[in-house]
C-alpha cells in the first residue's frame, strides 16, 4: 500500500469516529489502523477527569471498547458493535494522553475476539494502564 | 433511618459525584443508596450517541462502572476503586436516560464483589440494556 | 405443565448432561430445569479439590459454564455453547456439593445472556461461592 | 540459571501442581515456568471430551485458570489464588492435548492481573482455541 492509500484510510476512520458525538466529545483520535488491528488517542483534560486528578476509568474503558470495535472491524470488515468485554484497570491513568491499541485474535464469520492495551502517556513515555479483552459481533436490528 | 437522614446521605453522595469532572460532564445522578446498593441515572444527549443515534457504549459502561463502584463503596464504607468489570451490552439504549442499579454480592476485607443492571428509560418504561459485574478494591497508593 | 412431562424433560437434560464424558467424570446432575434456567450440582470428591482441600475452582468454573450454557439453551431451544464467560470467585468452596443456579438475562435471535451464581452447600446451608456472567451462542461449525 | 537450575524449578512446580488432585485427575503437566509467566499442557482423554467429541470447555477454563494462577505466583512469589477470570472461546479444542500459556501484565503488591491463550496442539500444529485474562491475588484466609 502507499504512503497516500494508507493515509486515506486513516483519514476516512477518523471521520468516521468523528459521526459518534461521544467520540468528538472526548477528542478521540485514530492514530494507526490496519488489518484487524487499531490504536485510538483520547488527550487527558480537566473534565474527563475523576475526584483524584486521574483520568476518569469511563475515558480507559470507553478507549478500549472503542479501540476494540474498530480492530474488529477491520478484522471482518462489515458494520461491527462491541457485544461484550471486559477490563482491567492496572495502573491510574496520569499523564498527557491514553493510547489504546487493540488487535483481533480471531475472527469468524459473525464475530471477532479482540484484545487491547490501554497505555499512559506522559512526556512521551508510555505505562500500561489497562488490558481489556472482548467480543465484537456483527452489527443486526435490534431484538426488541 | 428518618427521611432527613437518607436525603442527607444521598446529597452528601451526589456531591461526592460531581467532584468528578467526567461524572459531571455526562450529567449523571444518583437516584438511590443503600447498603452495598447504588443507582445512577445518566440523562440521554446528543453529545453522548454514537453514529446511528443511540446512547454510545462508553457512557452505558461508564455507568455501569461507576454505580459497581459506588455500591462497593457502600458495602466497605473506605474509598474503592473499580479494579475490574466485565459488562454485555443486550440491547442499544434508546430513550430518554439509562438508570444503572448495582449490588454488592460479596464483600471481604480488600474487595467487593459486584453486580449491575443498566436499563434504558424511555417514557417510564425500562428495559435492560446491559449487564455487569465487577470487583471493587480499596485505594491503594499507585503501585508504581 | 404436568409433573409427569416436568420430571421427563429433566431427565433428558440429565441424559443429555451425561453425553458429556466430562460431566460424567465430575458427577454432575442436572437438579431443576425451566425456560431460561437450570441448576446444576456436582458433588464435592476428593479427586475434585485443589491443594488446601477445596473444591478446585476448575470445578466451580465448568459448573457456572455449563449452567450458563443449559439456561441459554432453554432461552433459545437450540444447540449452544458458551462462547465466553467471565467468574468471580468469592469463598473458597467446601462442603458436601456445589450448585450452580443459571438464568438468562436476555435472548436474541443468535445469542443469549445469562447470569449464574455457585453456592457450596454444607449440611443444607448454603453459602454465594461465586457469581459468573456470560454469552451463549447458537453452535456454528468450526470457523476453522 | 544453570540448566539444571531450572530443571529444578520445573519439578518442584510440576510437583506442586499434582498436589492439586484435580490436576493430577486432569494429567496436567507444566511445560515451562519462569518469571510472571507459565505455560500448562492438558493431554486430550475420552473423558475430558463433551458430546461432539471436542474438549469439554471446562477443561480449556482448568488449564486457563491454572496457568493464570501459576504466571502469577511467579510474578509475586507469595502462594495466590485466582480470584476473578473471562474467557473468550474462539475455536473448537480437538487435537492431542491443549497448552496454555499465561503471562503477568501487571503485578502489583496484593494482586497481579495475567493474560493467558490457550492452544490446540495437533500433530506438533498449533492453533488458537481460547484467550483469557484475570486477576491473581495473594492468598488470605477466607473472609467468613
């Protein structure tokens, strides 16, 4: 792929991140995406913080989730939702920026497990803040 | 307990809330508190969709997360932590709010055991939207 | 329904149970079975226990497992399985059996939510030895 | 460390393993042990199968939560236990045995949380069958 298709691609994620108003809210962006893998930036701001000055654990998991969603989405390649996952919060999340990375670790025909670390970022030095791992499944209407 | 005394416990904890600036950020209430037993509500914008107009899964966990915590909290009565949860995510939350209830399952000396039910409230009428369950630790001094 | 026809189909889940060398292995036996639930029970053997003398939590955890797959299957009255779960560990299970109550919390039309909750059972008293939480999904063939 | 230094280990570890009679009953066997990490090998037998012939999913759990386990007790050195874990099952375990192999991410003073994936080995082929994540703690008396 060239340097040009690759940015494009990134290009058109992150626009699409940018349709989730939630996304926008917190300044999510994209940072790399690729086959069945992608890494998202959430920049720490006084208002997503919690009582103690931390990043508030909503923002580590929303990352995740999210980072999660997209990885299987390139995995699969059709609309995706995260159906399921589970976190654990390692460390309190200090510093300039979250950077979540996720990567499937297999892919079906209906879902993909996907697993993602969320990482502190402080003057360029990263620290593992939280490992999720989780199922994101086909997008259907809902069941009612 | 006279009612003085509960709507006092539940000012002191809604006040508690706010000093997160995430948790002010999205709105959210507590509704109810007990014993081992919490329920926030967090009010449905746009600011908090996704692209195809429901409520954004980050803000469904970050409930769920937070009413783990907060039950936790008063089944220890010492400051907590969420340290871990895994949530299903059963139905996009459409409506007007999602009303998150958890309750403590177990509580030892370091940890509680927890559970959650978050419902999306629309018109009065509640339907489940995800489910929960998660540990709750004592803060402890980032461990480096 | 009559207590005849309730007493034949827990005895086809019993028979269904044993296909399963596994559950055969650990003695389990189905004790209640309905729409979207069942309760499972494994007796408490010397050659089930870990290394302080309780019940090994592999133990604990094919119980939830698979209580969590028979109530999904009795939500959804097609071939299932467990495609994730998680489990919180609570006490340490001694005593004369473990039980594992299931319940769905939700079913769609490709998966199914549920619930379990273990209790060791002591001289009929029972004690909460861990809850688990997970998805049970229609039986594909092998992605390969 | 000395070949035989480690060999050492190894046994001690492998004979502390078959002091659980659960594992001893499964023919679980350590391949590997080192610092924050284990990997565990469950030899396939009749009895450890479910109806179709495949490994019965609470034997991938077993060999999952045990690798947990024991990753991290080599990552604290203090006796621990694992005390909440999720478990994505992403293929069917058909082959001659499974391994797990689990690694510590994070280990902090009273808990450690581990990664672990879980293999199908067929004729010396590998391939993914289940990823698990989860929390060890140091070992306390039951909490009543």
């Amino acid at each position: 792929m060239t340097r040009e298709a690759a940015h494009d691609i990134l290009q058109a994620a992150q626009a699409r991140l940018l349709e989730q108003p939630f996304s926008a809210l917190l300044n999510a962006e994209i940072l790399a995406i690729g086959p069945g893998r992608c890494e998202l930036r959430v920049p720490v701001s006084r208002d997503l913080q919690q009582q103690h000055g931390f990043l508030h654990g909503g923002v580590v998991s929303y990352a995740a989730d999210n980072a999660l969603t997209i990885a299987g989405y390139r995995a699969m390649n059709q609309a995706v939702v995260t159906s399921e996952f589970k976190i654990n919060y390692v460390r309190p999340a200090i510093g300039d920026a979250i950077v979540a990375r996720a990567q499937c670790v297999h892919a079906g025909k209906t879902q993909a497990v996907c697993r993602c670390e969320v990482y502190a970022v402080s003057d360029g030095t990263e620290r593992l803040c939280a490992v999720a791992q989780g199922t994101v499944a086909l997008l259907s209407k809902p069941a009612g």
